[in-house]
C-alpha cells in the first residue's frame, strides 16, 4: 500500500491512518470554528437584534429586511408580539397586506388594544419599496403593487419563516422568545388581491399556511368605491335596494 511521508522523519503512514488524521483534524477545526461563533459571533448576533418596546399586551419593534425588491436599506417591518403567546408551544405570525393603492406604513396603533395581540398573535406590518414615513420607510420605488411590491412581501415571510435574517443579520428565532408555529396573510381589500397574486407568483418560495381576506375585490370593475363613503353616502343611490334615487341622473 502507497503510504503518505510524516512531516518529520519516520516511516509513511498507511492510508486508513491518513483518514483518521483528516477525521481528527477536521474534527478539531470545526470544534475551535464553534466555540468562535460561541464566544463572538453569537454572542454580537444578539446584541446587534432590534430593541423591542413595551405596548399593550406585548411589545414592538422595527427592523428592515433585505430584499432585491429595495436597493439600500430594505423593507421596513414592524413586528409587534404578544407576552404570552397563543399557545403553550408558541403561536402563529399574521402578515398585515394593506388595501387600496397604500404603499403600506409601520406606524404604530394608539393606546387602544391590538386585537392580535390580545389573541396571543403576532402581527406583522410593513411597507412595500419605497412606501412609509421618515424615519420609517423602505427603499427603492414603489411600483403600485407590480412584482417589486410582490417580491417585498415574498420577503417579509421568507423572514417570519426563518430562511433570511434581518438587516443585523438576526433570524426571527433571535427576535422572539418563542417559536412561530404558523405563518399566514390578512388581505386588507385590495391587499387581498396583492396576497393571492404574490401565493400565486412564490407560493413555493413563502411557504403560506393559510390566507384571510377582508373585503377583497375580485377585480378593479367589482369594487363599490362609486357608492361612496361610510360618511358620504353618493346622492343618486339608494342604499340597500341597487336602485337609483327619483332625483337622480335618467339611467335607461
């Protein structure tokens, strides 16, 4: 058997004794590699994750995640989780998809209770690029819901569902103290048709486990915006009866 020369002086080593050396050194390679990323790495992970502050019933913080769809900073998101979660084992992470043509916001609610987290859920808000409000805002350009708006909501759940870290380089088990078990959408009007759109584009990529929709139209020709307002009703409609009023326009 071909044998492998010592560094020194001696007799070559067999092949099997060869391996064994790899083996060991290999081993001890990646055991110093471990206690590095112990000692350092984990421990400045941590201390570089966003400071979350106390609201009712939980706490909230905002943070950016990278994403092709916004050059620079990312997307800005705002997770605000319950004390106690829905569940012994931990509790699901809803994605707020705001309606309309919005380009989303992570302003924070008033003093009044967050249903979500009142429920033991965590919610989850955010902007689409270049959506949001100084200091809070993502970068890049909003497109009104086109693919970069699509792919910014891809990664906002790719975060949740652990494969990406934030833009401190923290994962989303770093930020919570305690696991997701589920991760869904909640399609605010329009925003229901961003969601299946973007279920329909990554859905192999987000890995979704439900979807909620409030609202959704089914296309611009269904909406009920001509009807007018909670607050101003349109004079030529009577409410409830899809019918014209007497004074209004001659409708054939």
């Amino acid at each position: 058997m071909v044998g492998v020369p010592r560094p020194g002086p001696g007799s070559p080593l067999k092949h099997s004794e060869v391996l064994a050396l790899a083996r060991k050194s290999a081993f001890k390679r990646l055991y110093y590699m471990i206690a590095v990323m112990a000692f350092t790495g984990t421990l400045a992970l941590a201390a570089g994750c966003p400071v979350a502050q106390s609201v009712p019933y939980g706490r909230s913080l905002v943070t950016w995640i990278p994403s092709e769809a916004a050059p620079g900073q990312g997307i800005v998101v705002r997770i605000n989780y319950p004390d106690s979660p829905r569940y012994p084992e931990g509790t699901a992470a809803v994605v707020i998809v705001p309606g309309a043509d919005s380009s989303g916001g992570v302003g924070l609610r008033g003093p009044e209770r967050d249903p979500y987290l009142a429920q033991g859920l965590v919610r989850v808000s955010f902007a689409f690029p270049g959506g949001g409000k100084p200091p809070y805002q993502s970068s890049g350009t909003y497109d009104h819901r086109g693919l970069n708006s699509l792919r910014a909501l891809r990664d906002v759940v790719r975060f949740l569902e652990g494969e990406i870290p934030e833009e401190n380089g923290c994962f989303i088990s770093d930020i919570l103290p305690y696991p997701l078990l589920q991760m869904g959408l909640a399609g605010y009007s329009n925003g229901g048709s961003t969601a299946v759109v973007a279920l329909g584009l990554f859905g192999d990529e987000m890995g979704v486990d439900w979807y909620v929709g409030w609202e959704n139209p089914a296309g611009v020709q269904f909406t009920t915006v001509d009807l007018g307002s909670r607050n101003q009703l349109l004079p030529f409609y009577t409410p409830c009866s899809c019918r014209l009023t007497r004074t209004g326009p001659n409708v054939i």
